[in-house]
C-alpha cells in the first residue's frame, strides 16, 4: 500500500494534523513534523519532541478497528526492526508499547481512533534519534540513537524503513485478521513477559510476575498468591 508523506518544519502535534486530514476524508497520509510545539504521549502527558526527534503520525483507515491495540504492536515491532536493520542495534518493546534500550526509554507510541460515520486510527511515534541531551525531569529515563551509537542518524532513513515494516504488518496482517503473528512476533521483542513488574495504577501498587498477554494486548499478571490479573491499558506505568 502506498502512503503519501506530509513533512512540516513545525507543528503543534503531528497527531493532531494527522486528524485534520482524517476530516478531508483522507488516508495512508504519514505526518512527519521536524519539532512538535506540543506533542503528547499517553496519558496526556507532554512528550518531548525536537530537531533530534523522529515525530510521526500514521493516518489509516482500517477494516476492522475492534482491534486497534494490535497496531501499536504492529508499530513497536517495526521500530525495533527498523533499529536493527540500520544501526545494528537490539531494542526492545516494553508492554504496552514502548521501545527501550537497557531500560531507558528510545520511544513511545500513542494510537488514538477518530470514530464517527468513518472510522479513522492515528498512530503516533515519538522516536529520539539525534538528541544529545534531555530536558532534566526525563534524563534519567530517556536515550536516543546517536547516545547510543555514537553518530548522527539520518532521521529520513529511520522513518522510512519504519513504515516499510510497518506497512507490510498492516497488509500481510493486521488487514487480514492474522492478529496471533503480530502477538507473536511481538513477543519474540518484549522483555516485559517473564519479568517481575510494579503496576503503578492512579490508586495503587500491583507487584506481580507478568506471565503473558491475552487476546487483546492485556498484560497477564501473576500475583504472589498465584492468581492471575489482568492489566488493561489505560491508567498504568509499569516498572521493572
Ligand atoms: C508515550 O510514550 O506516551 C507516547 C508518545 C507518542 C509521541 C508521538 S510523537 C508523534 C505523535 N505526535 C504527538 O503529539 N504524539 C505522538
């Protein structure tokens, strides 16, 4: 599938230009703004995004939109192939989509769906390829490419062979239902699963053994009394 490239000098958030070109009726539009003036990550918390960023947003109009958490998946796989084929480096997807290298966080992913008589999914990637350094409240936490490689990347060629992965998942998959290859080749780049986890909720701490996933990407956590919760998306960090 063919997708048409928006590129912008700046914007306040690519999702939110992405979602002005979903109101034209367009799609397989990909918004790439080289600062966002106010990009956002989940949880409306700010994200931040400079000259060094990959800021992206994929405007798609699927099929089936009851499954919509299989294409941040679908977005975290690409990213870590696209790593590993350029730079030769291994990431790895932290549930529910984030891609980091030795725990420190290279990427976050936002899906958010535009549902009316159409339906539209916007998906967001926050990549940090060339920043030097971090704001002070995220430099603990936060890492980019060219800190760990050394070098300046060429952000075009990140985010082409991004959404060449990510396409040929959307096609050969996602557009035709074969959600159990996307878990699985997700699984295959998610250190979370094995791993003693903290679920920071809004109201409390949840220790546990993530032990998988289900059917819709919730995270499957064991308990120390052997039972098993579920983990929705929505309100939760996790720690390792
Ligand atoms: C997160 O980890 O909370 C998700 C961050 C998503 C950031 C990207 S950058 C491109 C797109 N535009 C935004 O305003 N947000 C997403």
């Amino acid at each position: 599938m063919q997708y048409k490239l928006r590129h912008y000098k700046s914007l306040i958030s690519t999702q939110d230009k992405a979602k002005e070109f979903s109101k034209k009726g367009l799609n397989n539009i990909v918004v790439i703004s080289d600062v966002q003036t106010k990009g956002r990550g989940r949880f409306k918390r700010k994200w931040y995004s400079d000259n060094g960023s990959l800021s992206m947003s994929i405007l798609l109009k699927p099929k089936n939109i009851a499954n919509l958490q299989y294409l941040t998946f679908a977005a975290a796989i690409s990213i870590v192939k696209a790593i590993n084929k350029l730079i030769k480096v291994s990431t790895k997807i932290k549930w529910p989509n984030d891609v980091h290298y030795k725990g420190k966080k290279l990427c976050g992913i936002l899906t958010e769906g535009i549902f009316g008589k159409e339906n539209y999914v916007v998906v967001g990637i926050g990549l940090n390829v060339n920043q030097n350094k971090f704001p002070a409240e995220i430099k603990n936490i936060a890492i980019s490419l060219k800190l760990i490689k050394n070098k300046t990347i060429n952000i075009q060629d990140v985010s082409k062979i991004i959404l060449t992965e990510f396409f040929i998942i959307y096609n050969d998959q996602y557009n035709k239902n074969k959600f159990k290859n996307i878990q699985k080749t997700w699984k295959k780049y998610c250190d979370t699963i094995g791993k003693n986890v903290e679920v920071i909720t809004k109201t409390k701490k949840i220790y546990g053994k993530a032990v998988g996933i289900d059917k819709n990407c919730n995270l499957l956590l064991k308990l120390k009394n052997n039972k098993i919760v579920k983990i929705i998306e929505g309100d939760i960090n996790i720690r390792y």
